[in-house]
C-alpha cells in the first residue's frame, strides 16, 4: 500500500501549473472541472460540485475495497479529466491508464502523475475499440463520459459497442450518465425514466451479471441528475445504502412498468 500523503518532487512545477490555471481556466465555471487531490492545489476554483465529487469518488474507493485488491490492480480511467480518481487509485498501489482527449487536462495529468510519483500512465485520446484491442483491466471508470463518447444521440450503436468492449476486458465497471440535460447530452422520451433507460442500455451492451445502482448525483444542482451504477461479472458485497438504494429503484421501476402497461 502506497503512502496516500504525497509530497511533490518539484513545487515550482505545481506553482507553475496553479498559475497557469489561474490565468487560463479550463472551465467556464471554474478552474478545473473536478478537486486536484493534494494540498498544494487547493486554492482552485472548482467547477463541479466538490461534496458530490468526493462523496462519488468514497462510495466507489469503499465498494471497490469491499470487493478487489487495490494493491497492483490495473484500472482504465475513461475521460480522467485533471486525475481527481486516477490519483486516489493510485495512491493505494493500483496501475492506472487515464485516457483524456483534452490537451490541457492531459498534460496537467501528466506533469502532476510525474511529480508525485504515482502510477498512471496518460493517453491523450478518446476511448476506441482500437485502444481496447488486447488490453485487460480489474476496474473502469467511466463517469459522464459516456454521452461525449456518443456525441449525444448521433453515435449510440458506437457507444454500445465500446460498452460491450469494456465489460469484456474489464471486471468492474462504475459508470455513471444522465439523461436530457448537459452538454452533449442523450435525449431520452419523456414518458422513459432515465434509471430505466441507463440500466437496460447496461443490461443489453454489456456481458456483465449483476448491475447495481449505487446512487444518485447532482454536479451542477437539481437539474443534472446522473445515475451511478457499478456493473461486475461476479456477485459484489455492497454496504447497505447501495443495497437498499438498488433495491428501491428496481422495485420502483417494476412498479413504474406496470402503470404504464395498465394506462
């Protein structure tokens, strides 16, 4: 197990960056999108909302503990942003690729990956079949990255492809979407639930048996609820809010279904 209080090889390489963010933001509303998980940066101004970030980032480093060896697991980080959870793994020991198209988010990625020591390797580049190929991971991230995979609607079968992909190299994966609101967003009837649709898009593009929903998020406030689920191949030990929020939505949704078939 890695030492989880980091310090920098070269400060002037964190003012350098801070300084840099500061003059220029990456986001519209902040900063960086997502917390830079040491001290050193946390003066940032954060787009996101930083609760629900670590909240998010708890419950998937608690359910993952409760069910792999963070110690030389091999992650794939889809959509990294500045590395809020490529870092948090890899402070536990865990391999870690980071894929992030964005130029500036890449090399923040890397220059802070390098500076601190930690195992993540950063590719500057969408997810595709092709980076796919020959590749095998224990645990996936893929947190609203999905709808830019998709480009919105315009790429579904694309994106269900890549899904299918993912789950059959990769045992675990935390994937995370919304429906009809943000940019790039997938539009979904407004008379189907978006748990509905995100579990059965799981449920059909994917190889893996057990899908749970672990909770609900709201980055922006109200109006951006994304759905967080975890999906594995083997039966998962899951706290008791997982539990009970996973049951309570599938019982909900049976209860939805049938409603809808009456009226």
């Amino acid at each position: 197990m890695r030492s989880t209080n980091l310090q920098p090889k070269d400060i002037q390489l964190n003012d350098e960056i801070i300084e840099d963010l500061k003059q220029n933001p990456i986001e519209s509303y902040g900063e960086v999108y997502h917390p830079i998980p040491f001290k050193e940066f946390s003066g940032l101004k954060i787009s996101a909302d930083v609760k629900t970030a670590n909240r998010k980032l708890g419950l998937i480093l608690d359910i993952f503990g409760k069910n792999g060896n963070f110690e030389n697991a091999m992650l794939l980080d889809i959509g990294a942003n500045a590395g809020l959870y490529a870092y948090e793994f890899a402070k536990r020991g865990t391999q870690v690729d980071a894929v992030e198209p964005d130029k500036r988010y890449f090399e923040i990625g890397r220059k802070i990956s390098w500076n601190y020591d930690l195992p993540v390797h950063w590719f500057d580049k969408t997810i595709s079949l092709e980076f796919l190929n020959g590749k095998k991971y224990d645990v996936c991230l893929m947190l609203s990255v999905f709808q830019w995979v998709t480009n919105g609607n315009d790429k579904l079968e694309y994106g269900k492809l890549i899904l299918r992909r993912i789950s059959e190299c990769t045992d675990v994966l935390f994937f995370e979407l919304g429906c009809n609101s943000g940019k790039s967003s997938i539009n979904i009837p407004p008379d189907v639930h978006p748990y509905l649709w995100i579990k059965e898009l799981l449920q059909h593009s994917t190889i893996y048996d057990y899908i749970h929903l672990l909770g609900i998020t709201k980055p922006w406030g109200k109006h951006s609820t994304r759905y967080l689920f975890v999906c594995s191949k083997k039966s998962l030990n899951l706290n008791m809010q997982a539990m009970f929020i996973s049951f309570f939505y599938d019982f909900w949704s049976l209860l939805w279904n049938s409603l809808k078939e009456i009226l």
